[in-house]
C-alpha cells in the first residue's frame, strides 16, 4: 500500500506517526531533536528516575554544552557501618548514589548539571517566595571554589565530575506569567533517608534539592499542559489494563496537537481496545439512579476489580500470542474488520522480535497467505491455533 501513496500522502503519514520506530530514517530522527528538551512520561517511577539523567545528557549534546556530574555525600548512620573498612564503604557509597530521589529525601546521588537546564525543586525550599514542591526553574549559574573553577575552565572534555560539592545553584524562577523572573540560590542541605522500609538502616546526605525536569510520572503531569513531551506507553507485547489505559491516555493528552508527542517505543494494540472506563461509567449510573443505592455501588465496583483480575490472569499466560489484530484482506472481503490472533501473522517459536518486525514491516494481511481465510477457520494449516482460539 505504501508503494501506491503519493508524495502529499507520505509526508501526512510521517507527520501523524510519533511513534520511534527502528525503520525511522535520518529525516525523520532530524525532526525528533526537537524533543531533547521536552520531558519524558512514564508510567511508573523507577524508569523515570533513570531516563532524568540519560535525558540530561543528551539535553546537554544536542545543546552543545558541558556537563558537570554533582555526586551526594552519604554517610551511615548504624552502628553496624561503623567497622566498615574504607573498601567496603566506598562500594556502598557507589551503590547508594544510584538510588532514586523519592527514596532519599529528594536528593540525587548523581546529579546532572548544564546551563541553561530545566529543573524542579523536590520540596518546598522557600513558602515565602511561593518555591513549593515541583515549582519548575532553569539552572543559570553553578557556584565553584576557585580550583574548581579553573580545572573546569581548562578542561576540553564534555563530561567533568565535580570533586567537590558547589557552594550553590543559581536557579532561574518564574513563579507565574505576570511576575518578573528572579534568581534564587540554591544551597546544599542535610537529609535523612532509610535503606531499608523500616526506617533502621539510616543515611545522612548532602546535596541539593531539585532534579532535572526532564521526566516525570503520569500522574505528576496530570492536569499539566506541556508544550511538547516524550511519552512511553509500555512495551507492544505488554498485557493491557485498564490501569495502563488510563495512564497512556494522560500522557498522550499532556499537549495540545498530537505532533508535540512523541511516543519512544511501539505500544501494544490492544491497549486503548479497553471500552469505558468502569470508574466514570458506574459513576455516571448512579447519578442517573440506574444504580439505586450506595451498596449497589460498592458491589458493582467489586464485580468490576474480579472481573479485571480474572482478564489479566487468563491473558498473562498466553499473551501476547492471543492478542486479536485486523487483517485487511479479510474485512475488505467481507465488508467488516476480521481479526485473528497473533499468532496466526506470526510463529510463537519464531519469538516477538520477529513477530514485531512482521507487524511493522507492514505483513498485515491473512489473505497473502494460502488459504488464510478457510484454513483458520478449520483450525489447520498456516493459521493452525496453538490453544484453540478461533477469530472473530
């Protein structure tokens, strides 16, 4: 179908494909540099700790500007570390530095630093000057001692680790569209934080409060209206949630033209094939009184989580070979959309890397194999099923 389109045809589907794919070509990562900026929403926390300091560096290439590595200071502070040998308490210092901020108090153990860089504060800094948790900045000045300073200042590498903490971080604030901008100093502080979930094994770190904003949780973002954004919607063979749906739906909504969006992975095609949400639908029965009382309520909505659990445990065996896709062939014969399973396009033996690279190389169609049509139906052939799930 691709090789029939016209030119005016072509560039409307690369214009409404924001998805990175491994066919993109060099035109078309050109045009995605305009996101190195734009922060990255994930589902879940720990992926997003990570992509804040490969986002940053990759802020810092694409602005050609160095980057300075700020590493916290942690020190025990159970009785237990005190007869650690020097050795073993720098592995445990290296350990602790890869720890994601939520956990330490809003510190990073490795904190990128570039001029001109996006950031947010972890936690409320200054209520007098309205600087509260989240409040978003830009790094304009990194306060040095004065070795520190000239090493840098000779230094021809990209990258430089800082050996010794900055005195403060001038950050650039705006806390609203009328206010003037202002510049606020940013100095390191003291935090307790617990490695274990009890709070026994304690550490004390120094450090500052902010971290890039160059990523953030699906629900962080909620309600935001972001100028452009990164999205990812979990890997294509992932099981489908209603959770997950939800969450993908506030990412992609995060802007205002779907082309300011741009998705880093392929994501499953059954995800947005959840129907309704069963929280605003029951919701709206009982405003309407087709849910009577309270108790029916709360009964329906139990029914509902059952119901979910259940999909999700039958599907995580087989999934994602089960996943029902359309065949072009099929519905244009027919005049309705056919779908079949997985694998029917694609062998279980053959792995999904190769029954993705089937799908997005565009072998969508039943019909180009033999006898696709009858032999599915019989449960033999090309499209014989491996647990006996016939198509719809």
């Amino acid at each position: 179908m691709q090789k029939q389109e016209c030119d005016i045809c072509t560039s409307e589907r690369r214009r409404r494909c924001q998805v990175l794919l491994s066919t993109d070509t060099a035109e078309d990562m050109q045009r995605y540099e305009s996101f190195a900026a734009a922060p990255y929403v994930h589902p879940f926390n720990q992926p997003k700790y990570h992509a804040l300091i490969c986002h940053a560096w990759q802020y810092a290439r694409s602005q050609q500007k160095q980057l300075l590595w700020c590493l916290a200071q942690d020190w025990p502070l159970t009785e237990d570390d005190d007869n650690l040998s020097v050795e073993a308490l720098q592995r445990l210092r290296e350990q602790w530095l890869l720890t994601r901020d939520q956990r330490t108090n809003g510190i990073m153990g490795v904190l990128p630093l570039v001029h001109g860089m996006p950031v947010r504060f972890t936690d409320s800094v200054c209520p007098a000057l309205k600087l509260h948790k989240n409040t978003p900045g830009k790094l304009k000045g990194v306060v040095l001692d004065e070795d520190q300073l000239a090493m840098i200042q000779n230094s021809a590498e990209s990258e430089v680790v800082l050996t010794r903490m900055p005195s403060c971080l001038q950050i650039e604030i705006q806390v609203s569209e009328d206010a003037e901008p202002f510049v606020y100093n940013l100095k390191p502080e003291y935090v307790v934080w617990s490695r274990d979930g009890r709070g026994n094994a304690q550490v004390k770190r120094r450090g500052f409060r902010i971290i890039p904003d160059f990523a953030g949780t699906a629900h962080a973002y909620c309600g935001d209206t972001l100028e452009r954004c990164k999205g990812d919607l979990l890997e294509w063979h992932a099981t489908p949630s209603t959770d997950a749906m939800l969450r993908a739906l506030i990412i992609k909504s995060r802007v205002r033209r779907a082309e300011d969006c741009l998705l880093v992975r392929p994501y499953s095609p059954a995800l947005f094939r959840r129907g309704a949400a069963a929280g605003p639908q029951l919701l709206l029965e009982r405003q309407r009184g087709t849910i009577a009382t309270e108790a029916d309520l709360k009964a329906a909505w139990k029914l509902q989580v059952k119901k979910e659990e259940a999909e999700s445990k039958q599907k995580t065996g087989h999934w994602p070979w089960t996943m029902h896709l359309p065949c072009r062939g099929c519905s244009d014969a027919e005049g309705a959309e056919k779908t079949y399973p997985l694998q029917a396009y694609s062998n279980p033996i053959d792995g999904l890397q190769k029954a993705w690279a089937s799908i997005e190389k565009g072998k969508p169609s039943l019909s180009q194999l033999e006898d696709c049509q009858t032999s599915w139906r019989k449960g033999s052939g090309t499209g014989k099923s491996l647990w006996n799930s016939g198509g719809t």
